[in-house]
DNA sequence: CCAGTTTGCGTATATCCTACGCGTTGCGTA
DNA sequence: TACGCAACGCGTAGGATATACGCAAACTGG
C-alpha cells in the first residue's frame, strides 16, 4: 500500500523534502534514517564507496542487513541520501553581494572542500539535483551572481561551469591521492616520462619537460586550483563587463 | 610466472603500448582481446554500464564467461581497454596552430560527441590518463594551445579546465535524457517548479521563472554546451592577452 | 487486556566476479 | 613424421552482492 495516492513524486523525495507522514504508532523504532544515512556516510569516508555494502553498513549499526529496508527503498535510495546529507550547507551571503567574484569564489572553494571530504560524492552519477540541499547550493551560487547585469541564462551557465570545474578538479585530485600505495606525486610524472614519446606526443612531452607534473613542495594541491577558478572566473567576468556596456 | 620481469609497469599498460611479447606458439585463438574490447564497448553503449558483466559480455561473443579471462585479468582491466579504444583518435591540427580558440573549440566539440556517443565513460573513474588514446587527446589540445605565448603550466591548466566543463556537461545531459521513461526536458523543470520555494531558494525560483529549465524547441542541446564553451574560452583568451602583453 | 500497527530480521533467490584446475589444440622442433 | 609443451577454452565452485517475502516481537491507543 504505498503512501504517494496523491501524489506522483516518488517516495524518496517525499521524505527529503519532509513531506512524509509521521506515524506514531507501533513499536519504537530502533534504527532511524539519520543514523542509517550518517553511518553510510561515515563508512563510505573512511572505506571509499567500494566497500559500502548493505551488509557492511547493517554490521556498523549493530543490526541486520535486511533492517535496513524499513527505512531505505533501495541502496540508490540510500545514495540520494547520502548525497542530500553529506555536503551540509552552502556559505551564506546575502542576495546580490557586491563582490560576486569574491563571493562565487568562497562558494567554489567550500564546494571543493566538500568533495575532499566525501570522496565518494564525484564517484556518483552527476544527475541534476532534486533534494534540498543540493538545491540550497545551487541557490546560493545563483545569489553569488545576484548582483551583476547577467540574464538568468547566463547566470546558470556560468554556475554549471564552476560546478563542473570544481566536480572534476576534486576528481582528479582525489582519485591520484587515493591510490592504493603510497604512490607519491612524483609517480604518475615519472610514469608519463617513460611513456610519452617526444615524437608521438610532442605537445605533452615539452609539458612534463617543463615539470608541469613534478610535485612543487612550496605549493599545496589547492594552488593548482585556485589557478583554475581564476581563470575560469576571468571568463565570468568577460561576460559580466559585456553585459554592462550592453 | 608472470612476464614482467625487468619491467615494473603493469601488464594491462604494456598491452596498451604494445610491448606485450608476441607468443606464437599454442593454440590458435578463437577469442581476442580487440574482439573483447569491442563487444564490451558495443555492449555498454546499447544497455548501459549496468548491464555490462562478464557474462552478459561472454553472451554476447558466443563463449564461456571465463575464456575472457585469458585475455584480461579483471573487469576492471577491461575497463582501462575500453577507456582507452573508444574514443578514436583525437582531431587533426598541426603543432602551433594559428587559430587556437577554433582549434579548441573542435576539439571540445569532438570530445563531447565522443562522450554523447559512449554515455558510460563518464560514469567511469576520472583517473589520470595512462594510455596511449587518451594520451593523444592530451597532446592535441596541448598543441591547440602550442602557438600562444602561456607557459607550459598555463597550458596544462587551461585544458584541464576544457576537460572537466566538457566532461561535466556530458554527465548532466546523459543522466537527464537516458532516463528509463520518455521523461522529456520539461519534467525536470516542472519538478523544480513544484520544489524550488521562492522564499526558500528565490535565486532559483527567479531562475525558473525565466524558463531557463523550460525545454526552447528552436535550439538543440548542443547549443548550451557551445554558449558555456564560449565563456569559458573567453577566460583562456584573458589568459592569453595577459600574457602577450607581459 | 486486546487489537492494530510498525519494526526488526531470517530465509531464500538471483546475479555478480573470479580463483583454480582440467582437457584440448596446434605450432616448433627433433 | 612424431613428440612435447605452451597457450587456449571452459566447467566448477565459492564468496559477495542486493533484495523480495513473510513472520515474530514490541509498543500504543482504546
């Protein structure tokens, strides 16, 4: 007997946008959603998205596997969940800041710090967002640019490429740093010297020539992408001063 | 006994390079890695990367499940193989080209078709490229680059930026149109109309207002991936002037 | 105290990847 | 020509996975 008579969302997003029906009787439930969801989290952090498994995630809670179903449809239920839940929420500035740049780039680099801490997140499919707090993020990068003379078109292309920017910036970050081994830096820069032959590849071989890939200690990982926020939001601002004089 | 004795690289790069030693004796085989390869990238097109197994794959190649393993040690070496055949050679330009905003434009262009075509790359691990198809695209968007005055750093990090916008708009136009139903471009839009509360998320609500969401007939999909790629160019075009000046 | 409702969970099934080892085939060589 | 070995194809089996189904336990309102 499901619950959606009137209503044609799916069930999933009924409960994330609290609309479900609070039932109050029966017995006391020992597991609930937030706890479900925030060990799956916790595990997926900690063991990578590979290991999550229903039977991992039930031995976590002390309970069994199938107990998990009273509260989750399915584990992509589980997922969107997680995904609801784990970025947490967006940094605040009013509608129309002044300062978009400053403000879009807060936004971008908090976004980053999101995807470091839950790798799993860029491991997931990229579908459009559908739940509350994935959208409060999407709202407050439109806000970021509240302020400038973009048409509402504009203003979400130019968020969809900081999105896609950050998303796979943290990708690439992430799935270098979480190999298996200590393979350092300097690996993946030693492996592609061995394998780019300059007259093959002559473009790519003058970048490693150049140290592009060797570790710089003076630098952190964050450098390189702040690097590339600048200059995306260079383009941001091209379009920002077009539309002024216009 | 494994053949990588005075070689630490991996097996599955080896093949990828060629530097498999031919071994001409024994029987003659029925199955091949290229056929493999070739199955599994025509499969995961058709039915998605869900559906692709190692037994649907032996169905489909008329053998066993386990004859695949003669030729590829695990399913995710079969994905490194896919990864690295499915997206063909990259386009042709020469070192240094003249034009480089429509030498990268083409490229883009080229990749986000690659990517359209086989909707399952994106849903793959963004690791760092370490074979040679891959390799290749690297080096043609690095010499899109080859005749302005940016340092090899600059370079490296403009593409990186084309990469992940290309990428990124791939994933979100995938996994909105390769819904199961006929689920057409408005029932996204509808669903944020009836989620995004003006007083909750106004920067949204206004952005949907305008019809952003809303499905334009005259224009095609492409046309916002062409309007972001334009931004973005904008800002490696900055980059450029900057440097020409300096 | 009882009926109804909700939770927790045991069982069972289908599917998946893949370690292991056996029989078969065909080339290179004696 | 005949033999031996290397490489191939594949059958079996084991462990892990998600999850449909149904029943027992526990709690609450009457």
């Amino acid at each position: 007997m499901p619950d959606d008579i009137g209503d044609e969302l799916p069930h999933a997003l009924n409960v994330l946008w609290g609309r479900a029906k609070p039932k109050g009787r029966g017995r006391t439930p020992a597991l609930s959603l937030e706890r479900i969801v925030a060990a799956a989290v916790a595990l997926a952090d900690e063991e990578g998205l590979a290991v999550l498994s229903m039977a991992r995630l039930a031995e976590r809670l002390g309970c069994a596997p199938m107990s998990l179903y009273r509260h989750v449809a399915s584990k992509d239920d589980l997922q969107l969940f997680m995904l609801a839940a784990a970025p947490g929420p967006p940094p605040e500035f009013g509608t129309a800041p002044a300062d978009w740049r400053g403000s879009l780039t807060r936004w971008a680099v908090e976004l980053f710090g999101v995807y470091l801490r839950h790798p799993w997140i860029v491991q997931l499919v990229n579908s459009p967002p559908v739940d509350p707090g994935q959208l409060a993020w999407l709202d407050a990068a439109l806000r970021a640019l509240g302020g400038t003379p973009l048409d509402p078109r504009a203003r979400f292309s130019m968020v969809m490429l900081v999105v896609h920017y950050v998303r796979g910036a943290a990708q690439i970050l992430t799935s270098m740093t979480a190999e298996p081994e200590e393979r350092a830096d300097g690996a993946y820069a030693a492996l592609l010297t061995e394998l780019a032959d300059p007259g093959r590849f002559p473009a790519l071989a003058r970048t490693i020539e150049a140290g592009v890939f060797a570790p710089n200690p003076g630098a952190g990982p964050d450098d390189d992408f702040r690097a590339g926020l600048d200059h995306l939001l260079d383009g941001v601002g091209v379009a920002i001063e077009r539309a002024t004089r216009a």
